[in-house]
C-alpha cells in the first residue's frame, strides 16, 4: 500500500481517534465544548446562524457567524437543510466486539486485516492498539430489525446465521459472550448540502455502508477541504461551503455507491457468486491494486490536501 498509493494502510480503534480528536478540541482556548447536549433548530440572519439546543440541564441558546452539522447518520440539521426523512436500512446488521489478542488463537494473530466471505455473511478480524486487541466484526443479512444502532445484539440469532462457516471463524465467533450490534443504514447520494451559511459534514452529508470502511477517512476529508475553501475564501462562509460540497460530492457519492456494491460483491450466491470467483481470481495483485486506485490513490481535490496533513505536522 506505501509503495502504491505513498501511504500505509492503518486501523485504530475509534475510541483512540476520537481521543486524538478530542484532545485537539480541549487545547483549543477558542473552543467551547457543550456535552449532552441535543440542537433542535436553528435559525439563519444577516450576521450568521442562532441555534436552540436543549442540555440535560436547561435549554440552550447560542449565536455563531456559521453551523456545520456533523451529527451523523440520523443528523437533526440534514432534515432542515435537506429533508430527505430516515436513512435507508440495508438488511444488513453487524455485530463488534473485541478480544483480548491472548485469546486468538496464534495461527490467526495476524499483522493483517483478516476476512472470511460467504452467502449473506462475511467476517473479519484484525489487531489494534499495537495488537493488544483483536477487532471482531461479523456482518449478515436479517429482516428482523428496521433502525436503530448501538443496542446488544444477540448471540443466538448470530450464531444461527454463521453456523456453516468455517471453523475459525466459528471458534472466534464462540469467545464472545457479549455483542454490540448496529443495523446498517445508508443514504444515495446527493449534490447539495449547505443552504446559506450551514453545510453537513461526514455520515450527515454522505451516510455509507461500511464495506471500503470509508465512513471516517471521508469525514477527515471532508474537514480539510472544508478548511480550505474557508481560508481561500476569506471568511466568505456560504462561497466557501458551495466550493466545499462541489469538490467533494462526486467522489463522496461513488464511495457511497461502490460501498453498496461491495456489500452485495462480498455476500453473493448462486451465478453472481461464481462470476464473482473467476474475476477475482483471474487478478493479479498489481491488477487489484490497479482497481482500487481510484479510491486509495486519487488526489482528493484541488487544494492540496497533503500539504494541509504536512503543515500540520501529520
């Protein structure tokens, strides 16, 4: 991967990049933090953006000269800005969790992302926080639930839907007694985000499924770009989210498209399964590399994205 696109291949654990983050924020003195608290409306004026908020403790008024909403796939700002309703379910659910790596059995402690793929289900594992962890992550197709995130799923049904795969992954599968599990949801994608003096910003702007686990790196684009087009535009809030969405909607929008594609590639049956097989595995690894550089080696926009990650010392 450094050697094709100038750039590893990394995983972390998103609790450490949200820390990362996080501790950027706290050391910022022009930064207020507002915690539990949830934005209900906002309002556009000639000096920029009043929003009402309710906090666990009181309501909440504020004022600012701009709004960027990046909350997320069920984002309360996307449906004043856009209004386009709930995302869409895909019938795919995932289930996480971590192991402890002394738990993995040795020949699976791989330096690697490791995945298991099969009719309706696939699975994967790979380590983190300098291989202390494991990452479990098994996906499947039910029609038993319709939205929602982040609830305890249950092992039962799970292990149902995995009980003809093979036995590492049944092994895995049999050291985790608790499980968080997430319906997948996304969105197709649109062209237009921003209205005035607010834009959206990641899984609020462009919701993906997970399969090119593209979700936050489009997040972390998204900002540099945004960033950008504000400095180059000299304040000009509204100029600058146009420019912003117009320089990343097309690639944004294929991530989104292709994540679905992926989703179906991965989980196929029958003649697609088959097909599926013979183009993979007439590929050779420079070809693979090849399919994927639009994704992995593309110049991300205009702007110079890598000269913003250097200035700033990453």
């Amino acid at each position: 991967m450094e050697r094709r696109y100038g750039a590893p291949y990394w995983v972390i654990h998103r609790g450490d990049l949200q820390k990362v983050l996080l501790d950027a924020v706290r050391g910022n003195p022009d930064v207020a933090l507002h915690l539990d608290t949830r934005l209900d409306d906002f309002a556009a004026h000639a000096n920029g953006i009043t929003i009402a908020a309710l906090s666990s403790k009181s309501p909440l008024e504020d004022r600012g000269i701009a709004l960027v909403g990046a909350d997320g796939l069920w984002s309360t700002i996307r449906q004043i800005v856009v209004g386009d309703g709930k995302p869409q379910v895909a019938g795919h659910i995932t289930y996480r969790a971590v192991l402890p790596t002394t738990e993995v059995p040795e020949p699976l402690r791989r330096w690697s992302m490791t995945f298991w793929a099969g009719e309706k289900v696939h699975f994967v594992i790979y380590p983190l926080r300098g291989g202390e962890l494991y990452n479990l992550v098994a996906v499947f197709h039910s029609s038993r639930y319709e939205e929602g995130w982040d609830s305890f799923g249950d092992p039962a049904e799970l292990h149902e839907r995995f009980a003809k795969t093979c036995e590492p992954v049944r092994l895995l599968l049999g050291k985790i007694e608790s499980w968080r599990m997430w319906v997948l949801c996304d969105r197709p994608p649109i062209k237009e985000w921003s209205r005035g003096r607010v834009t959206l910003l990641g899984d609020a702007a462009h919701p993906m499924l997970q399969y090119l686990a593209q979700g936050a790196c489009m997040a972390v684009e998204d900002a540099v770009c945004l960033a950008n087009k504000i400095e180059e535009l000299q304040g000009d809030f509204a100029s600058a989210f146009k420019a912003y969405q117009a320089a990343r909607y097309l690639r944004t929008g294929r991530v989104q498209i292709m994540a679905r594609v992926y989703g179906e590639f991965y989980h196929a049956s029958g003649v697609a399964r088959e097909l599926r097989n013979m183009m993979l595995g007439a590929r050779t690894p420079e070809q693979a590399f090849e399919a994927m550089e639009w994704l992995y080696g593309e110049d991300v926009g205009p702007t110079g994205y890598g000269r913003v990650f250097e200035r700033a010392g990453t």
